[in-house]
C-alpha cells in the first residue's frame, strides 16, 4: 500500500473511531429532508451533512434509516443513543427529547380547499369536520392541543396521503406544516392554488431531535456546529424548487 494511500486508510479510520455512535432516523417531509433516486435530500440533511464535516466526524447517509413518522417518533424515545430530523420544537416535546440546531422556521396550519366554505369558527363547533393528520406529528399535536377531539382524526402514515386525501376529498380538512404541504401539493400533481391556509396553529422551529440518553456535551458540539454552517453558508437553507424532488 503505498504511502497516500495508507494515509488516507489511517483517516478514514480516524474519522469513524471519532464519530459519535448515533443512529440516525428521518421521514419523507420535503423540501427539509426526503428521498429521491434513492438517495437523501433536503436542507436539513444538508445542514446535517455539513455540521458533521466541519466537526470531522464521519456521516454513511445510506445508514439514516427512512421511516413513517410514527415509528421514528416512538424509536427515538426508545433507543438511547438515537435522533431523528426533522422535528419541530414545541415545549411538551422538549420534555420528550433534547432539540438541537433550532434553525428552520416552520408554519403549522390547518389548511382546506379554496371552495370548501368552511370558516374558521366551525372548526370547534362543527363535529362533523373529519381532519387528514399524521400520527404524532406536529399538526396532530397541535389539533389536540386546539381542543379537535380524536374522534375527528383520520390518520395516514405520509404527507403526500395527506394531499391525495383531501384533494379526493376523503377527508375535510389537513393540518400540516405550510411549507412541506405546498411541496407534497406538487409532487402529487394537485394545484396547491387551489388550496388555502385556514387558521394557523404554531409558529416554531424545526431542527434535531434526541433520546435524552444522548450525552449533553455531544449535542452541545453538534448544535454549535449546525448554527455556525448555517451562519457561515445561509444559502443551506434556500428552498429547492419541487421539479428537483
């Protein structure tokens, strides 16, 4: 082996002796991370992806395991060296997980079709409105937390069975963040036009969530690490357009 190249051994063993043993876990929830030909995007696996270089720890995106979000939910609660993105921060669940790199601005909201007519003071009232969630996720979360019963749930496993639900018109209404629906309108070939925010249910951020297992001074490293790439390389966190989905 020839001098080059045994250096190069040296340092890829290095860099993976290095790295933290964590298992990594994510769901399809574009333009923040997704899959496609199979392979991992989305700003916030490239923000991911960067922190890691720049911490000179060693990322095998083909071991971030894809999963519906309700069984990633539940695994990292119940595997201790475990984390999941992306996440969006609300204080119930900061008693759940430790959050780090709180840097992707998310709208949480309730959205209906244009011509529905239902208005924002039925959604209370009116026990007839079925809602398209998705277990565990933050549009769920927030419905309950607005007083929806779960009575009123129809629960699918992705955001793109949210569109397809309420476009054939299965379903009443979805709540969901804005943003990652616009995306999910589109890949499914359905006119987000067409579709309209009704009530906004929180104003967070999405970042990186833990098992409380995860050593304190690990997520102090990586959580500094992804706010300094995000300052020093803000174009990660342009939007892509959804033809590149």
């Amino acid at each position: 082996m020839s001098g080059l190249l045994l250096n190069a051994f040296i340092l890829s063993i290095s860099l993976q002796l290095s790295t933290p043993d964590t298992q990594w876990y994510t769901e399809d929830y574009p333009p923040f991370n997704y899959q496609s030909q199979g392979q991992l995007h989305g700003l916030a696996f490239n923000v991911l992806r960067t922190a890691y270089q720049n911490l000179d720890w060693h990322m095998d995106a083909s071991n971030i395991m894809l999963t519906p979000w309700p069984r990633a939910y539940k695994a990292v609660q119940q595997q201790a060296n475990s984390c999941v993105f992306s996440m969006t921060y609300t204080e119930s669940r900061a008693k759940l997980f430790n959050f780090v790199g709180l840097v992707i601005p998310n709208t949480v909201a309730v959205i209906a079709h244009k011509n529905s007519g239902i208005s924002i003071e039925q959604l209370k009232r009116d026990k007839t409105l079925t809602f398209g969630v998705v277990k565990n996720d933050i549009g769920h979360q927030s419905l309950l937390d607005f007083g929806i019963p779960e009575s009123q749930f129809v629960y699918l496993k992705t955001g793109l069975e949210l569109v397809r639900m309420v476009d054939y018109k299965r379903v009443d209404l979805i709540a969901y963040g804005d943003a990652i629906a616009r995306y999910q309108f589109k890949r499914a070939k359905i006119d987000p036009q067409n579709y309209r925010l009704l009530l906004p249910l929180l104003e967070s951020k999405l970042g990186y969530a833990c098992n409380k297992g995860v050593p304190k001074t690990l997520l102090q490293r990586l959580d500094k690490a992804i706010k300094d790439a995000v300052l020093a390389q803000p174009e990660l966190l342009q939007y892509h357009d959804v033809d590149e989905l």
